[in-house]
C-alpha cells in the first residue's frame, strides 16, 4: 500500500500501535530517560504554562474543571490525562477537540525518531507512558496553547509529567492507598511521593484529609519556599443536589463564589471544583489568568468527566438494552476511596432504589474493599473480567462478593454481563444499572453503549 494511500485513522491505528510495543518495558518511574528525550525534542514542556495535579483519586475531576473554566474564558487549553476509555486520543485534548489522528501519528513518529537516536546511543528505552506524555508537551507546544492542564500518571515525584520546572500550579487532591507497590505502604510515605511535583515558588493547593499526609505536602512546600492554600478551610454551604448535579456556595478567601453549580455528581465532585475553584482563584489573584466570573461558572456547569458517575442517556441506553431503561452509571470505582465515594453517591441519589451492579476489577487493587462498599447499596452483582492481562478472575471477584451477603453471577465476557443484566432487569425489576470498577471495563462497556459515537 503506498503512503498516499494510507488513511488517516491507518496512520493513527500504526502509531498506537508502535507506542504500545513500549509496553514491553514496563512502568518504570524516574526522570532520567524523559529529561535525555525532551531534551532532544528541544524541551518543549518549557515553552508551556502548566497546571500540574496529583493525586490518588479526583484529580481528573479536577483537571477537567479547570480546562473547562479556562476554555469558557476563550483561552487556548491543553488537557492531558489518562487512561482513556473508548478512543486513544482523548488522552490529548485541546480546545474541547481531542487530538487528530494526523496530528498523532505525525506527532507519535518525530518521538519516535527521536528515542531510535537515544537507543541507538546507547540510553535506556523511555516507556509507553513517558513516550505519550512527550508527545502530549509537543503538541501543546507546537499548537501554542495558553494553558496545559498536566494530570500526573502515577505518584508525582517520578512521573514522567515532572519535568515540568516552573508550573504557575501545583495541586493534589487527595491521598489514599493504591500503587502501594510503588508510592509506599502508608499515607506519609504516598503523599511524600505525589508531593515530589512541588516546585520552587509554585502555589500549593492541596486537599487531602489526613494529618499525616498533610505534613508531608506541607513540609515539601516549606522546602521549595511555597505558600500552601488548604482546600478544607475553604467555607462551603448552602449545598443543594438532585441527579442534574448541585449547586453551593463557596468563599474563598474575600472572595464569595454564590450559586455555583455543577453537573458532576457526588459530595466528593463539590470537594473537586471546591479545589479547581481555589486554584483558579490563586492564580487569578496572581494575575496568572484572568477569568470572568459568568463565563467561569459556565466552564464549571459544562465541566464532565466521562466514567465517573457518568449517567448514560436514554438514547445510548437503548440501543445496547433494547429499550429497557433503567438508569445506568458508570463509574471507574477502581481502588478503595473510590469505591467508597460511589457508594456514598449512590445513597444520595438512588435511596431505597433496588441496583444491579455489573462489577469487574484488576487483580492488584483492594477488590475485597471495593466490594465491601458496593455491597453496602447495590442488590444483585454480576462478576466480569476487564481485557487486561492483570484482571481478577470473576470467580474471585463473586466469592468476595458472596461474602458479603450479595448474590452474584459470573459473566467473564463484558459484552455477555450485559445482555445478562438485560434479562435480570427484565425479570426483576431492577430500577438502576451500575457498571462499575476497573477503567479498562468502563472504556468497553462505554464503547458498547456510545457505539463509538463520542
């Protein structure tokens, strides 16, 4: 096939496919082999004004508030985050427009020749994640963005986002246990990790609700001279929810923010934009950014994050369940925190709603938690597998979920738990329909439903 030939969507199926033989080096933190290949793409995370987020669970919510306030402002905004769930590109987005797929595969192979030439010299290969994220700096910075909102992958101090020297912000948002292989086994040792992407003179905006955790983010602001901003004593009230989100007030500082909605859902989605708003407000203050306050709560209200009690319209519902409507969430619940909030939102917006929870995890994650706090509200779980090598067995995931009083079908293939959950609304009334878990399950069952139409 000649290259004139070749499709757009071609071209951008050969470029993932070349960036995931990455794979094969594992997940392996340290900046040594970013520094060397950024520097050979002429450092362009230097020419970025970056807002950098960590943190163990939120801190995409968090990052989309942001890059939507900033948007609805009429800045040029780059979001970067992952994992994605239905396409590739919607790890690299700008301007409310995920990334082309010419724009990826021009991008993927100018990287590409660059870590031949660092390999060739004899430098360690970078990995999938560092080759991504380079991409991700090049085209922000070849598209002359405004703004790129940086979502860290893993931890902090080793991710391969923390090359970025001079953020206008560092945020973190929360601090619980997972990756406890890599980040530590106790919440100082995780927080002393993500607090590694704290730069010197950069705000601290963090909101994390240990005192454990918060000494370490304190004392790493302390270090590098920063004023550190707590979003726990940001005031907040008159908080009003119903399933099309909630709306509160919220006083920052002198500032008073009255009527603010959004419509994410859940109490923990009011303690994000609580930690987007305060580091919008940092930074305006700073004469950072400079945002108009109607166009500000327009970008909050129009802020989504997709998988994350992400309700799936009627429209997508039937197409996959044949009319047979439900609600239907989505929720990438895949550690114990996240397990946690769910379970809380669920309580707040489907009390005494009977639920089927379709459920499939990975096998290194807390699964007998996760489950312990799905069990406390859903009625009925049907056990898949996510596509990917580290799944838990459905076997495993039913016996976890048996223990705790709840009946439980095995369906390995997400796309048979899904007709099989089908049947059971059918017969049993069932009034809501979660699918929840690992991420890489929410991506396919979202793709089912959507049809690719995102």
């Amino acid at each position: 096939m000649k290259e004139a030939n070749i499709t757009d969507r071609q071209k951008k199926e050969n470029a993932i496919e070349k960036i995931g033989e990455f794979h094969r080096f594992g997940s392996i933190l340290g900046l040594e082999r970013m520094n060397e290949l950024m520097k050979r793409l002429g450092n362009p995370e230097k020419e970025l004004k970056c807002i950098h987020v960590a943190g163990t669970n939120g801190k995409g919510s968090v990052c989309r508030f942001i890059y939507s306030a900033l948007l609805a402002n009429g800045y040029s905004v780059g979001i970067y985050t992952s994992p994605y769930l239905t396409v590739f590109n919607e790890r690299i987005e700008l301007d409310g427009e995920y990334i082309s797929d010419s724009d990826l595969a021009a991008y993927t192979d100018e990287v590409l020749e660059k870590v031949s030439q660092m390999t060739e010299e004899g430098f360690a290969s970078p990995t999938e994640f560092e080759v991504i994220t380079a991409i991700a700096f090049l085209y922000f910075a070849r598209k002359g963005c405004d703004y790129a909102v940086m979502e860290v992958g893993l931890g902090g101090r080793g991710d391969s986002t923390n090359i970025i020297e001079k953020p206008l912000a560092c945020v973190i948002t929360s601090i619980s246990y997972d990756h406890t292989d890599r980040l530590g086994n106790t919440l100082a040792e995780i927080a002393r990790e993500k607090a590694g992407i704290i730069k010197p003179g950069a705000p601290v905006i963090m909101n994390v609700d240990t005192d454990e955790a918060k000494r370490e983010i304190a004392r790493a602001a302390y270090k590098n001279g920063c004023v550190l901003y707590d979003v726990e004593r940001i005031k907040c009230a008159n908080i009003e929810n119903d399933i099309s989100g909630s709306k509160f007030d919220a006083f920052i500082g002198e500032t008073e923010y009255k009527d603010l909605r959004i419509s994410m859902l859940g109490k923990h989605q009011i303690e994000n934009a609580l930690t987007a708003l305060t580091a919008l407000e940092v930074l305006r203050k700073r004469r950072c950014v400079s945002v108009e306050r109607t166009k500000l709560y327009k970008g909050f209200y129009e802020a989504k994050n997709i998988g994350r009690f992400e309700i799936v319209p009627p429209k997508a519902q039937n197409i996959a369940l044949k009319a047979v409507s439900p609600y239907i969430v989505l929720d990438g619940a895949h550690n114990e925190a996240g397990a946690s909030a769910l379970a809380e939102t669920l309580k707040t917006y489907f009390a005494n709603k009977k639920i089927l929870a379709v459920v499939g995890v990975l096998s290194d994650k807390a699964a007998d938690k996760i489950t312990a706090s799905l069990c406390s509200i859903c009625d009925s779980f049907i056990a898949t597998e996510p596509r990917n090598e580290r799944k838990l067995s459905a076997e495993l995931l039913a016996q976890m979920i048996e223990k705790n009083g709840r009946s439980c079908i095995i369906e390995r293939e997400p796309i048979a738990a899904l007709a099989k959950a089908r049947e059971k609304i059918e017969k049993e009334n069932f009034e809501v329909l979660l699918i929840a878990g690992s991420l890489y399950l929410i991506g396919e069952i979202r793709g089912i439903l959507f049809e690719g139409r995102d």
